[in-house]
C-alpha cells in the first residue's frame, strides 16, 4: 500500500510532463520475442509498473508551451498563427516604435506607421523618425521637412522662387541675380544669390547697401557708378612734401585697406628734384613751402653788384629785372616777384606800380635816378656803361641787328646776351629795354604822374642810349613793349 502512494506522490509530481524516456506512454521495452518486460528496455529483466505522462493541472489558458489541461494540445486556446500577443510562440508579441504590425502564419508582419511617424532607416526597428508637421504638407524653403521625408528643402520638391525681389540692373554685378533656398546663419529662407562683387547683407533676402562701403573698382551697390561714395577718387594729391621735392599723386582704392583710398605716389608727375638752394626761378627749390624766398637763410642769393654813390654803397641788379618763369626765349607770366637772373628775356610791360611791387616782393625797390646813374656811368663817369664811344655791337640798341643776317631787326634779346657791360659788372644799362626809376618829374593833364625811364630800348638810337640821357618819360600807368625795369637794394642780396 505503501509503494502505490509513492507512485501516486511521483505522478503528481511530474503533472503533465512527458517523460522523456518513454515514447509510447509506458515505462518499460520489448523483447527479441515482442513481449514486454518490466525492465525498462535496458534487458535486465526487472520489471517495473507503467507510468502516466499528464496530469492535468487545471484549464489551459496560460500560454506557456504546455499541455495544461492533457487534452493531447499544447495552448489549446491560443492561436499563435494569429495572435499578435504570442505569434509564433508564447510571449512573442508583434511590436515596434511608433508602428502597426499584424501576426500572419506565426510570425509578424509590419502593416503601417503610427500618424506622424516615417519608418526611414530599414535597420533601426519600427518608425524612428517624427514628422516636424503634421500632417504633412508641401516642401517649402525654410529649413523644415514639410513632406516627411526625412530632406529638407530639397530642390525638386521646392516651389518657383518668388520673383521681383531681387536686384538685377543690367550692366551691373547684380545684372541676373534669382533667388535660391539658402541657409545664412540661422535662418532658411530665399535669398538673392547676388555675386561676391555685390555688397549686401548675407541675412537679409534682399540686403544691399544703401551706400558702397568698398572701394574696389565694382558698382557694390548695383546703382551703375562704382565706388560713388568715395568721391576723393581721381583727385590729385601729394606726398606732404613742398616745393620741387613735392610728389604728386592721385587718390585711389587702397588694395590694402578697401575702406578706403590712399594717394597713389607712382602716377606721374614724379618730383622735380630734392632740395637744393633757393633761386629764382617760380619754383620753391629749399622745399621749404615758400617760393623764391625774399628773406630768411633760404631767399634767393639775385645777381647784384655793388656801386658806391657818393658815400654809400647800393647793390643793383646786374640783369634787367625778368619773371621767375621766363626762358630764353619765352617772357613767361609769373608776376611773383623780379629776378636778376641770366639767358631769359626780360620783364616788359610793366607799369611804374608793377615794377615797384615786383621789386618789393624780391625785398628790393625801384633805383634812384643818382642810382641808375652811378651803376650806368661808373667812376669816373663815361657816356655808355662800355665808354664814352657809342658802339652799335656792344649793346642792343636801335643800331645793333638783333637777328643776324638780312635787314636790321629791332627786338627784343635775352638778359646778358651782349657784352653790354658797366664797370661793375651790370649788364644792359644802355638798350634792351627802357627802365623805370624812380624819378617823378611831373603829372599829367589828369594828375598821373611821371617817371624818368632810362638806359634807352633796342629801337633807341644812340643819343637816347647814354647813361645821362633822362629825357625819356613816361606816366606811370604807361604800358609798353619797350618799357622794362631793374631792382635796387640798400644791403647786400
């Protein structure tokens, strides 16, 4: 009695396992002889008692692999060919990330996404990527997937840019400009895809300057002038130096800073020279921002000489007074001041006022007539600065021939061209040119005054040429060819 509780307490133990040993529902084998044996098929011939496979431990409504119930199914009120819970096996639940799936033939399948959800990497499970919009929509430019499709604003999906925003004036760098569907900074939008040569701000869709802020050559601003808000360019400018050492120069785009312009040096006119010592010549030579200078260490060192009058001693022009710009064979036009200078025609046409502030302006002033004298006549005194015979050859007067060759020719000729000399060394006291002096000997009928001219012209004859000759006048407003003059100074030049 004992033993059959034992096999009892065994069998309910085992409930519904199959024992694995025994494929038939029994415990034991055969024999050769197709009998059966107690031996449990091993042929020791001991014979045990048939075992029972199941027993049942209640409904089967768990699906747990097992035969519940022993009605011979495994799970029988599962369907695992359909049950999206247990498809396939027990527990095996068709599931995924944002997705729809259905169990077909024991094993699942993906029907759809979840609203708002794309299914775009075929290796990650389910529907990975969110929909920005919902639902979704047509593809526009601004940096957001409208059409859930996992690209933003690509091109084939965009919309015609709009149109007429841009600036595109033909002969310009803007000329053809459209939009496109850029990001710039943070911000996805159209823009106007403008050419570097434009000057806009990135930002905005049509952001050009109000006003060129380049200088470079290029019309930045599209209004058809380049660089207008540079309106120094083309202007003449300088190197900051004075006189002939001044450099002059154009202003133009800085290549190295195109904010700006810069004076472009290499433009011609190059500088005349460096400073040298001042002469007379309309050009400021010392560089020292003051031309021909009057004064100062640096005036102009005149040709002067020194004549003794009584028991003074006055130094006079030793050429008859010229412009700073007069050439050998141009009078020029400056009126700065008179030089005594060589090989230039002299100054002529000038009033008595003229002469007198031509002189002032060289520190000097018009000659007395004891002066002019002295300087002309020298000690003892002598009727022509050369002698006291006349000579047509040693000065241009009426009779010298101032164009060799053919008839007589009566003009005017270059400072020291002649060997028409006084003892001190002055050159043309006697022909050339008249000179104004400073001797008033009268008025006219409307109160003008008048001067003494002397020294005679190149149409003088020889009486008129002496150096006491003083009949020669003239009001002081008179403006001849023929009249001229020369400077006198109380110190030394």
């Amino acid at each position: 009695m004992r033993a059959v509780h034992l096999a009892l307490a065994a069998l309910a133990l085992a409930a519904c396992d199959v024992n694995p040993f025994d494929l038939n529902g029994r415990t034991g084998g055969t024999t050769d002889a197709g009998t059966t044996t107690g031996d449990g098929g091993n042929g020791d011939g001991a014979a045990s008692p048939d075992a029972a496979t199941c027993i049942p431990r209640g409904p089967d409504t768990t699906c747990n692999e097992l035969d519940d119930d022993c009605n011979g199914t495994v799970d029988d009120t599962f369907d695992k060919q359909h049950d999206p819970a247990n498809c396939g096996t027990c527990g095996n639940r068709c599931t995924a990330p944002n997705a729809q799936l259905q169990c077909v033939s024991g094993a699942c399948q993906f029907i759809d996404c979840l609203p708002g959800f794309k299914d775009l990497d075929p290796n990650v499970p389910g529907c990975e990527y969110a929909c920005p919009i919902f639902p979704p929509g047509t593809e526009d430019c601004n940096g957001v997937d409208e059409d859930c499709d996992g690209k933003v604003d690509e091109a084939v999906d965009l919309p015609a840019p709009p149109q007429g925003l841009c600036r595109a004036t033909p002969g310009t760098p803007c000329a053809g400009t459209a939009m496109i569907c850029a990001t710039r900074g943070t911000v996805t939008t159209w823009y106007c895809d403008y050419p570097a040569a434009v000057e806009f701000d990135p930002s905005v869709p049509n952001g050009i300057l109000l006003h060129e802020q380049k200088c470079d050559g290029q019309d930045g601003d599209c209004d058809g002038v380049p660089d207008d808000e540079f309106t120094d360019l083309g202007q003449q400018c300088d190197n900051g130096a004075k006189g002939v050492c001044q450099d002059l120069g154009e202003r133009q785009c800085d290549p190295q800073d195109p904010s700006t312009t810069y004076c472009n040096l290499a433009v011609l006119p190059d500088p005349l020279s460096g400073a040298t010592s001042e002469t007379c010549n309309g050009l400021d030579d010392d560089c020292n921002g003051t031309v021909d200078d009057a004064t100062g260490p640096g005036r102009v060192i005149d040709a002067m000489a020194p004549v003794t009058i009584g028991a003074a001693t006055i130094y006079v022009d030793v050429y008859e007074a010229a412009r700073p710009d007069a050439l050998a064979n141009d009078e020029g036009i400056a009126t700065d001041r008179a030089c005594s200078i060589p090989d230039v025609l002299p100054w002529r046409g000038a009033t008595y006022a003229g002469a007198v502030a031509a002189c002032a302006a060289a520190g000097k002033r018009l000659c007395t007539s004891a002066e002019w004298q002295g300087a002309c006549a020298g000690s003892p005194a002598s009727a022509y600065p050369y002698g006291d015979v006349f000579s047509a050859a040693a000065c241009n007067t009426e009779l010298h021939d101032g164009i060799p060759g053919g008839a007589d020719d009566d003009v005017l000729v270059p400072t020291g061209a002649l060997a028409c000399t006084s003892d001190a060394g002055i050159f043309d006291l006697s022909g050339n040119l008249k000179e104004w002096t400073n001797d008033i000997t009268g008025v006219t009928a409307d109160g003008t005054n008048i001067a003494v001219l002397r020294g005679g012209a190149y149409d003088t004859p020889a009486i008129g040429a002496t150096c006491d000759f003083r009949t020669s006048r003239a009001a002081v407003d008179t403006v001849l060819p023929t009249i001229g003059f020369r400077c006198c100074k109380d110190t030394a030049p």
